[in-house]
C-alpha cells in the first residue's frame, strides 16, 4: 500500500470512529481522534477537543442522548495535513415546552488533518449544517415554536439550536450552513492553510 492510500485509509478511520465514540460514551477512544488542543466547533460547543469531551461526558452522564451517522469521506492529503469532508446526520431527543421532540439535521464535518510523529487526527473540526427539522414524537402532540427564537438562527440548524436553547444551552448563531459566508470562509481558509499558509 502506498502512503497515500495508507493516509487515506487512517484518516477515514479515525473520521468514522469519532461518531461512535461519542455517542456511547468511550472517551478515551474520542480523544485518540484529535491532537491535543485541536479545535472543536459545533453548535453548542466552540474550543478545545478536551474541553469538547468533558461537556459532552458531563452532558452523557445527565442523560443526555444523541446519534451521529457518518458517511462518506472525503480526504484532500497535501504532505502531512489534510482537508477532510465527511456527511453527518445528527438525531436528537429531548423536550420542548414539556413535548417529547426529535430533531434531525443533516450536514457535515469540515475537518484538518494533520500528520504529527506519523499519526494522523484532527487538529480542527467544524461542522457545516445543511438542513434540519424538529418533530414531535407523539402523533397529534400539540408544539408551539416561538418565531423569535427560530428567527435568532440561520436555516440549516435552526430546530437543532430551538431545542438546545430550551435545554438552557448557549449556542452559536453564526456557524457555516448550505451556502452562507460563514460557510465560503471556513473552506477558503483551509485551502490557504493546505496550501502551506
């Protein structure tokens, strides 16, 4: 196998593995998908990878309960770093106004690779959202959304941050969506930082 191949074949893994890892709880196994200190940006959560996997642990532990479904993967290697894309589905439980809600959001992972001491892992991860949608779980459940709260964010993770906000959560109301700036400037940076920038 070439290194290229070999590359390209560590890298999906570990893209693959996260998902798992973090929804059944195997902390140590999330954190061999990052460098240390890498950057971890989702909805709720912008810093570091060690601080992304205590609030997901601390949040694991009161119940909290979500899925991540992976699929393609795509991995642009230029020597020892690499730009990686990988689809997502998220699904989501919890409640609003007392309804037992599912949100789904689909989009993807918009990742750097980097190669350090021969291992590759994440030092940066975004994620990109494209669509979403929240639906009661029992059939003809009455829901009421507030129009200013789904109004506070962008389409692509709106439902997503409605439910995160009625857990109390803070979240980000300018992260990269389906044809947004935030979205044109996540990806411009990173091929200036592939190219060597």
């Amino acid at each position: 196998m070439n290194d290229t191949a070999a590359s390209e074949n560590a890298i999906v893994l570990i893209a693959q593995r996260w998902g798992l890892a973090r929804d059944t709880g195997a902390w140590d196994a999330l954190a061999a998908c990052y460098h240390p200190g890498a950057l971890m940006a989702v909805t709720w959560y912008q810093g570091s990878c060690e601080g992304f996997i205590a609030a997901s642990r601390a949040n694991y532990e009161r119940g909290s309960y979500s899925q991540h479904f992976l699929g393609g993967t795509l991995a642009r290697i230029v020597g020892d770093r690499a730009i990686v894309q990988t689809r997502l589905a998220i699904l989501l439980r919890g409640s609003v106004d007392g309804v037992a809600v599912d949100v789904s959001a689909l989009g993807s992972f918009y990742d750097r690779f980097e190669r350090r001491a021969g291992d590759w892992r994440i030092a940066e991860r975004h994620c990109v959202y494209d669509k979403d949608r929240l639906d009661a779980v029992e059939p003809g459940a009455r829901l009421t959304l507030d129009p200013a709260i789904l109004a506070r964010f962008p389409e692509g993770y709106r439902h997503l941050a409605y439910l995160l906000v009625a857990a109390g959560r803070q979240v980000a109301d300018d992260l990269p969506t389906l044809r947004s700036d935030a979205r044109d400037r996540l990806l411009q940076s990173g091929e200036r930082w592939l190219a060597g920038a």
